[in-house]
C-alpha cells in the first residue's frame, strides 16, 4: 500500500499479527531484503525508503535528509499502530533507526541495529567521505544502474555475499537493479556519513533495550558494535560467526533465532 507524507507515496507492507516491529533496508535495496526471515508472532512492518525501491525517488534534494525521514517514518508507523514497537534497521537503515530511537524512544520497546554506525566523528573524515559520496553519485548518474550493481557488488565489505548461494545472489542482485539512479545517486549524497549528523555524544540518553548485531568477518562493524558495548547503558552486542556485513541474508537461521528470543522477551 502507499501511504502519503508530505507530497512523497511510501512503499509500505505490513503482514502477520503479533508484536509490531519495523524494518528498514539498507541502502540500494528495498523491503524484500528482509523478506527471508521468520518473523513469526510479529505484525511486521515494511518500508522502502525515500529513493528506493516502491517509494518516490523525487529530484529533489530537501526530502533526502534524516530528520525529514524520520518524521515520514513516524507518521507511518502511527497510522498503523497505536501501542509500542519494534525497531529493526540495517547499515544506512540502522542509522536511521537510532536516529529515529533517540527522537521516539518513548514509542519504543526495543531498538535492533544490523551493521551500523552512529556516524563519523574526526571532520577531516567526514568531508573526505562527502566528497567521495559525491563523486560515487556522479558516477551512477553518469554509468546507470548496472554499472552500479556490479561496482557495488564488489566492495570489500559484501565479499562474503560470494559465498552465499545462486539464488541469494541472484536476489541481491535483482533486489539492486529494482533502484533506479536519481534515488540512487540522492540518497548518496543526502545520508552521507559525511553529512549527516554523527550521535555519538547522544547514546547515553537511550534508555531502551538495544541489540546490537554484526558478522565476525565484517571486522569494522564488529569494532563498532564493541564500542557501543561502552556508550549504550542496556545493550547487548551478537557476533554472528561466518558472516560479513549483511547478517540477515547471509546468516537467515541466525537472525531468525535472535528475533525468536526477542519476541518471547517481550511476551513475558
């Protein structure tokens, strides 16, 4: 179904009774991503962010920023539910998530983050990254969007999606190409970790149980997730063995037990 916020129709799905949790993908992918996973006993909500799959991709740069989304995000959710949720989100999802816990935490029962970060700090680095993303999102406009998916398919971090199987393959890939390059490209330059705001010196306000999951192989993220460790009061880090930076596609069973104990957590 679409649902209006502010001239721009959001892609969104919702199946099952149960527990409300919604799921934000990563970027270049769209809701199907997580739609392997057994999330029996919740009333799972699906979103396509702004540029991504069924969603509008608009030209326009002023809806691609964070605070903009996570009001669009939050004007979903609560016409759809009315009681306390779930909030699961992968890399450039899982950022959003924690940017949308630390303005609605009150409306939270538990906060799953994938592979993410709470942004770039040191500025030098930041600006390096905008620059980068700029000029990656130059090339998409420019190559189109296969070109795209096979760059992106070879970054160092989704190495270990080579292991995976034929089909799962062949669904990133489709899941990819389903973009197109305006989102692409916006979206690019809009949730650059060099542009959007680092949360750092916000983690201590969470008051709200946090998971906190990564693939061992994916060592970056696995850094990241011992550091939360540090700065989240109630938090806890999953490493997920033989995996890399996509533990939900990679790893399914695993995730899949990890929202099972979730669930029964909060059913006591």
């Amino acid at each position: 179904m679409k649902i209006k916020y502010k001239d721009i129709n959001y892609n969104v799905e919702v199946e099952g009774d149960g527990i409300p949790i919604v799921f934000l993908h990563g970027y270049s992918e769209n809701m199907s991503t997580f739609r392997y996973l057994d999330c029996t006993g919740y009333k799972r909500i699906f979103i396509d962010l702004i540029g991504h799959g069924k969603t509008q991709s608009p030209k326009d740069m002023k809806y691609y920023n964070v605070k903009y989304l996570i009001k669009a995000i939050n004007y979903i959710v609560k016409s759809i539910t009315d009681t306390k949720y779930i909030f699961y989100g992968y890399s450039m999802g899982g950022r959003m998530a924690l940017a949308y816990a630390l303005e609605y935490q009150e409306e939270l029962s538990h906060l799953i983050l994938e592979s993410s970060s709470y942004g770039i700090e040191d500025q030098s680095i930041r600006d390096k990254r905008y620059y980068n993303d700029c000029r990656l999102a130059e090339e998409i406009r420019h190559n189109g969007i296969e070109w795209f998916e096979s760059y992106w398919s070879n970054i160092l971090i989704f190495k270990t999606q080579k292991m995976l199987g034929e089909d799962a393959r062949n669904t990133i890939k489709k899941i990819r190409l389903s973009n197109n390059i305006i989102g692409l490209s916006n979206s690019l330059i809009g949730f650059s970790q060099g542009r959007v705001n680092c949360l750092r010196n916000e983690l201590y306000k969470l008051n709200i149980g946090v998971t906190y999951i990564s693939g061992e192989i994916d060592k970056k993220y696995t850094s990241i997730g011992e550091e939360l460790t540090k700065l989240i009061r109630n938090i806890k880090h999953v490493r997920v063995k033989s995996s890399g930076h996509n533990v939900h596609m990679e790893k399914t069973q695993s995730i899949n037990k990890l929202l099972n104990e979730i669930r029964l957590s909060h059913s006591e």
